[in-house]
C-alpha cells in the first residue's frame, strides 16, 4: 500500500467515524486491518451502549445478537469471531447464551469483550465455560470497566463522574485481539462467592417484567420508546395506557433509555430499595437512541 492509498483509508474512516459519532479507532489499527484483509465477525448485546461502543472498536459493522435471532439460519465462518456484551452478576445475559447455543459459528479465532461496571467477578470464566459447553472455544476473553449501569446499587450521575480509564484499557485489548493473544481474564471477587453470584443469576434469569418494574402513569406520555428498545417485545398499549408482561433480559433499556423517566425498579432484594437515584439515567455519549433501537427492535 503506498502513502496516497493509506491516506485515503484515514480519511474515509475519519469521515464515518465523525458522521456516526464514535471515538475513532486508532489508524494503525485500521490501516493493519484493512492490510491483513482478515474477515471478522462482531457480535453484540447492548442495553445502555456500552457493548455497543465497544464493539465498534472492533468492526465497523458488528452484527446485533437480537437481530441475528431472527434469522432461520445462523451459520457463520470468519478469520475471527468475536463476542461483546455486558457481565450481569458473573454470568452473561440469556440472548447471548441463547445466540451461541443456536447458532454455529467456525473462525481459528474467537474473542469476547465483556462489559462491566464495578466487579467483572468470575464471568471470562463462566464465560469460557459456558461457551465450551455448546461447541465455541475462546481464544481470549478478557472484562474492560465502563459505566456501571446497575441501578440498584449506583446511581448513574455518581458513575459517569469517574474515570475508568475505559480508553487505555480498550486500547490494549484491541491490540492483544489484533496479535492473536490467548487469554482468560482473572476473577476479580470483592465480596462475592460463587454460591451468592448463583443466586442472583437465577433471580436475573428468571425475571419478569411484571416483577421488575413499575410504571409512574402521570410521567408516561405513551412514547412506546420502551417497546422500542425491548429485545423481547414486552411493552404493548393497551386501552388504559402502557403494559408489559413476560420474561426480562433484565437488561434495563427500557428503564434508561425512557425520555420521560416514567420506569423505575421494584425493590427485588430483602432490605434494599429498587433503584439508587431514580432521577438519573445513563446510555453511553457516543451511542443515540435510534443505535440502540436499531439493536434491539423486535
Ligand atoms: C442485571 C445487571 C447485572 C449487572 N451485574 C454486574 C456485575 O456483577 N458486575 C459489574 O461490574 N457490573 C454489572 N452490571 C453492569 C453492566 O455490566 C455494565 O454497566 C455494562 O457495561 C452495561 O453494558 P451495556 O451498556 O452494553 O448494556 C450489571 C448490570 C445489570 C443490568
């Protein structure tokens, strides 16, 4: 490639990446892509954006985990595969386990970014694990801290005040991914154990809307933003206003992508109230509405 061709790559690039508003990836990651004319595949699920953002330092078009459950056939082959999402109590959320259990996938490399926002626990390990019980063995999966959107415990105007080096953490994964390291991410357990993150996966995997969440009538302006960005359709307008009923991702894009903050969570623990700030709703700077509608739409 002579210096007019690489050129022209960074300003292409540039050009996209300030029309979709996204960090730009650095160019020499971009050029070395483009030189090695590896195909990659990069799957996400994301909720507030997160694993959105993330996955797009990967590939220009990662493929959304939702939309690619509707398709009758999911067979795919790649030089590198790669999974991003979101780490919910240790284990990852039941659209990806559903995803990687039906679909096939065939690449001399897998990776997975795992998004969190406070203690990643063990979840590279039960990621590995659970990925190896239904044929996808990892290369390298390894957590990187971002904003933590678990509203019951943190309150979201309090998170996006802190600096995570999210940057500087994602420039070394992208690097590792980019030179084929292995690798499986430490457990980092705080004040956790393996029996107590059990307990809350199974009370996060056998969630329902009912019981998660409430809805303030006087706020709600029938917007249907919350249909919008469910993956699994359970918002509907019924003749006294908004319903919901079904089994929750416990994902919370309905609850923080509302404009008019008009769902809030039940307290679903003994002693602890269902959301640390009502007030305050987070979706990652660099990712719109419409991105995570487009994600997540059924
Ligand atoms: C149900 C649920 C459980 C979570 N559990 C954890 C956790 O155990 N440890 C952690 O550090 N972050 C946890 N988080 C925070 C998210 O993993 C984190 O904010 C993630 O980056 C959100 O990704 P997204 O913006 O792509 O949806 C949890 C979030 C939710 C909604």
């Amino acid at each position: 490639m002579d210096r007019r061709d690489a050129l022209k790559i960074m300003g292409v690039s540039l050009a996209a990446t300030v029309m979709a508003g996204i960090a730009p990836r650095t160019h020499a990651a971009i050029l070395k892509d483009r030189e090695s004319n590896k195909k990659r595949l990069v799957f996400y699920f994301t909720a507030t954006g997160n694993s959105l953002f993330v996955a797009r330092q990967f590939s220009d078009t990662p493929l959304s985990i939702p939309q690619e459950l509707k398709k009758s056939e999911m067979i795919y082959e790649a030089d590198e595969i790669g999974f991003v999402c979101p780490d919910y109590a240790g284990a990852i959320p039941k659209i990806v386990q559903e995803f990687v259990a039906k679909a096939t996938f065939k690449a001399p490399y897998i990776f997975t970014v795992i998004t969190y926002g406070n203690l990643c626990v063990n979840v590279a390990e039960w990621w590995d694990e659970y990925a190896k019980s239904k044929g996808v063995v990892n290369n390298y999966v390894e957590p990187v801290l971002m904003v933590d959107n678990y509203l019951p415990v943190f309150d979201m105007n309090q998170q996006m005040a802190i600096d995570k080096n999210t940057d500087e953490n994602l420039a070394r994964i992208l690097e590792d991914v980019g030179a084929h390291k292995n690798h499986i991410g430490q457990p980092e357990m705080g004040m956790f154990n393996k029996d107590i993150l059990k307990q809350m996966q199974d009370q996060h995997f056998s969630m329902t809307a009912e019981r998660l969440l409430e809805l303030k009538p006087d706020r709600c302006v029938t917007c249907m933003t919350c249909e919008k960005v469910c993956p699994h359709k359970n918002f509907s307008l019924g003749s006294e206003g908004l319903e919901f009923s079904g089994n929750c991702e416990y994902c919370l894009a309905c609850v923080h992508n509302c404009p008019q903050k008009a769902l809030t969570l039940k307290s679903n623990w003994p002693g602890m109230p269902g959301e640390r700030n009502p007030e305050a709703r987070y979706r990652h700077p660099d990712v719109s509405l419409n991105d995570i509608i487009r994600s997540n739409r059924q």
